[in-house]
C-alpha cells in the first residue's frame, strides 16, 4: 500500500493549512449560548473541520455542536476515529502567539498543534489518501470530531443519547505510539473549607491561580493586608529569605499597606506533573512559613501543604500506588481563596489495578479530620485491553511497518476518549522520546511527524478494515487491588 503514502505526501501543503486554520480558531470552552453547547470556539471550530470534510468530498454530520463527523464508505460495520478540537486555555509563557498557528524551524505552534486539532486532521486526510486511492474498504469509516473532550467528554455523551451508532473498533489520535492498551483512572473534587472570620495582623484578601483542573499551575497570586508596617517588613523579610532558601520564581510587590506576591512555575499536562512546578504549591508552602494566627484560613493552607505540598504521586495524603500501568499521579490545579472560604481543585490519576472509591475513601477521611468538604467528585475508570488483544496488536505491526521502530503497548495517565465509548483505544501522535508539549506554552506538531502520523492513520484504517471483529469485544476488567 506505498500509494498511500505517496498520496499522503501530495497531500502535505493542504494538510498544514488545514491544520493551520484550525488552530486559529480558539476553542476553548466558553460559556454556553444557542447552538453553541461549549462555547462559540469550539462551535466555530467544528464548523470549519466540516468545511475541510466536505471540501475533500466526504458527506459530512453536525449534531447540534456537541459533535460532528465524516463518513466513507457504504459498509454495514463502522470504523471510527475519534478526536477533540477545544483545547485547554492557553495560559502564559508562549514564545509565539499560541493562536497564529506560526510555522518555525519545521514547527506549527500553536494550541491544539498536537492535542488534538494536527492529529485528527492527519487521520483525515489519512482517509483522504484511502479515497484518492479507490480503495473500498469492507466496513464504513467515520471521523467524530468532538468538542468537550477537555471538559468531561460530554459531547460523547450526547452523542450515545442522540443514537450514534458505536464502531466496532477503532483509535483515538490523543495518546502515544506505538498505542495504549491502559488509561490511568481519573479522579476530580474540589476540596473546599469555609472560613469562620477572626482577627488577624495578616490579612489574606486573595489567592488566585491555575486554569485548568488537567494542567500544572504555571502562575498564582496572593494579596495580602498588613496594616503595621513594622510588621510588614519582617513579613517582607522573612518572605525574601524563604525565596532564596528555596529557589522558588515568587516576586513581591508592595502596595500601600498590602503585599502582593506573584509565584510563577512551569506549566504541564496533570499526567506528567513531574514535568512542571507547581505555582500554587509554591506559593503555599510560602505562606505556611508565615505567622498568619490562628485562623481557618491558615489552617486550611497548612492542610494542603502537610497533605500535598510539592509531591505529585500522593504520598503524603496516603494514596500512592503503583502497578504494571505506573504509579498514581496528583496535580492541585486551580485554587480559588477569598475571606470567606477556599476551595481547590485537585486531580490524582491512578493505576488500572486499584479502586477509585478506596482513594476518595482515604482523602475524605483526612480531609474531614480539618473540616474540609470534598465535593463535585468524578470518577472515570481506568481502561485496559491486554496486550496481546487483536486491536493492540493490529495497530503496533502498522506502527512498526510504516516507522522501522519495534514498540510494546504503552500505560498513559492521560484520560480520552477511549474512555468514553467501547472498542477504542489512544493511538499517537506522540513518538517514543519525544517531548510531551501538550498543555504547555509553545505547543507544536513537527511537520514531518504531522505527515508521517497521516500514514499511519492511513495504513491502521485500512489494516483494521480488513480484519474480522463479528466476534465482538470489550475492553478488560483488571483485577482491582486494595489501596
């Protein structure tokens, strides 16, 4: 099937303006108007996507915003390809604006280059290639382009409730090569502490910071009110020396009688926290060192900082694990403090062997021991198929064909749509060794990995066309441990 790789590469200038053009569009969950479920972005770009379907003559679905697909081929059976086209905020640190898709050095950047936007347009025009080539393939194939993916994959769900039909098999490009056979369970709460009002020489008035629930905080502020001014500069002191002690980036500012203290970190993507420096956490674990009285609100601060801190795998609040999938990861992401109450928003992944219930157990009792309330939970299971499963083993002999790499199935802490809907699982974009840029300032594709991602997405179509699923399946339920 080399013709498909020749027509991929035909194909290469029309698929970086695609992808170009789609990431212009930011698709960032706004708020909800007619037609418009997640926002005008997301609604914007999964018009433009249809655009692109329809111009490369495929028949083309709009289910009122939520979702949206192309469709090949007359079989009875269903293929799909799923993928997101909202993006997680772009927050700060970007060398070049993350929405004019600038092309530098053999780059795109840009938010959603790689997660998802690049990707689900090169499995497009991977099915372009099948078309162009007058392959007919024995089952139909569709391309869902989603627009919640980032936010609780709520557009999968209206899609099953409208009726949408379910593949028999299929990938989602959002993951890593050469393909993930296990997701990490994902949980979410907000654990939230109302503050009874106390007299105090310090006044926190504010803390700020995070975006994204999935995202390493790159930047958090605090202002504080010292009305003695003897005490504000052995406050300003102390806080200079714990920032030389500790080599945290935290800049003060002063403003008449208050202190403004600004901590910026390194953002990253919530199943790879090892990868940045959490912005919050560093502002906190300051604040800790400061005599605030004793208040709610200090010890709420103490709370978080004793139980989470600067870790990222749960040790402190009693909830590290580890399997054959990894070890369970946790991301304090966005966190909201006025006067009168706290609340942050907390994210730990764990491995497919354990219970979501018996880690929630765990941060429910410690939390209640500081009358901290732990609401708006989710939990989304883990997801697992063993690595001998006929879909695993199909698309890693693809990968290995079209890359000359020999690779075995991959654990991601990432959560996708994989985990929304049955008989799929993550295939790339993401190359063995390659830096994981998603979710951080300077996102990018290479266009050389763009194209040859477009092959494969091409070769593992067809690959999957041609096997034999009438026996049906469903992904595994591993065998869950005590936490």
């Amino acid at each position: 099937m080399e013709i498909l790789n020749r027509l991929v590469d035909s194909m290469q200038y029309d698929l970086v303006k695609s992808v170009q053009k789609l990431v212009q569009i930011k698709s960032v969950r706004g708020e909800k108007k007619p037609f418009c479920p997640f926002g005008e972005g997301p609604a914007k770009a999964l018009a433009q996507v249809l655009r692109i379907g329809q111009g490369l003559g495929f028949k083309t679905k709009n289910i009122d915003n939520y979702i949206g697909y192309v469709e090949y081929g007359a079989g009875e059976k269903m293929i799909a390809i799923l993928g997101h086209l909202d993006v997680v905020p772009e927050g700060t640190g970007w060398d070049f604006p993350p929405y004019a898709a600038e092309i530098h050095q053999g780059k795109i950047y840009g938010r959603g280059t790689i997660d998802d936007k690049g990707p689900i347009l090169a499995a497009l025009y991977g099915l372009k290639a099948i078309k162009e080539a007058s392959i007919k393939l024995p089952q139909r194939v569709r391309i869902l382009f989603g627009t919640n993916e980032e936010s609780g994959s709520r557009d999968i769900k209206y899609y099953l409730e409208q009726g949408g039909e379910i593949p028999i098999v299929g990938f989602t490009p959002d993951g890593d090569y050469p393909v993930v056979n296990s997701e990490k369970g994902i949980i979410l709460f907000d654990a939230i502490k109302a503050f009874r009002k106390k007299d105090s020489p310090i006044d926190i008035k504010y803390i700020k910071g995070g975006t994204a629930a999935n995202m390493v905080p790159a930047y958090c502020e605090a202002k504080l009110q010292i009305r003695d001014e003897f005490l504000k500069m052995k406050i300003t002191k102390k806080i200079e020396q714990f920032i030389r002690m500790s080599g945290y980036q935290i800049k003060i500012e002063q403003n008449n009688e208050c202190l403004i203290l600004k901590s910026e970190g390194i953002a990253a993507h919530a199943m790879e926290p090892e990868k940045g420096k959490n912005a919050i956490m560093q502002l906190l674990c300051l604040l800790n060192k400061i005599d605030l009285g004793s208040t709610d609100l200090a010890d709420y601060i103490h709370w978080l900082v004793e139980n989470i801190g600067m870790e990222y795998n749960g040790y402190s609040l009693g909830i590290n694990c580890k399997d054959d999938g990894g070890e369970l990861t946790l991301n304090l992401g966005m966190i909201d403090i006025s006067e009168d109450q706290g609340k942050v928003c907390i994210n730990p992944r764990y491995p497919h062997s354990f219970k979501g219930s018996d880690i929630l157990a765990k941060i429910k009792t410690k939390a209640q021991v500081a009358n901290i309330r732990i609401e708006n939970i989710i939990n989304e299971p883990p997801l697992y198929f063993q690595p001998n499963h006929p879909l695993i083993e199909t698309l890693i002999q693809v990968f290995g064909e079209q890359t000359g790499l020999q690779a075995k199935p991959l654990a991601m802490g990432g959560g996708t749509y994989a985990k929304s809907i049955p008989n799929i699982v993550a295939y790339g974009p993401r190359f063995p060794e390659a830096p994981a840029v998603e979710h951080q300032p300077n996102e990018y594709i290479k266009i050389e990995e763009l194209i040859l991602n477009a092959k494969i997405y091409a070769h593992a179509i067809y690959a999957l066309s041609q096997k034999d699923w009438s026996f049906g399946y469903e992904k595994e339920t591993p065998k869950e441990r005590r936490c």
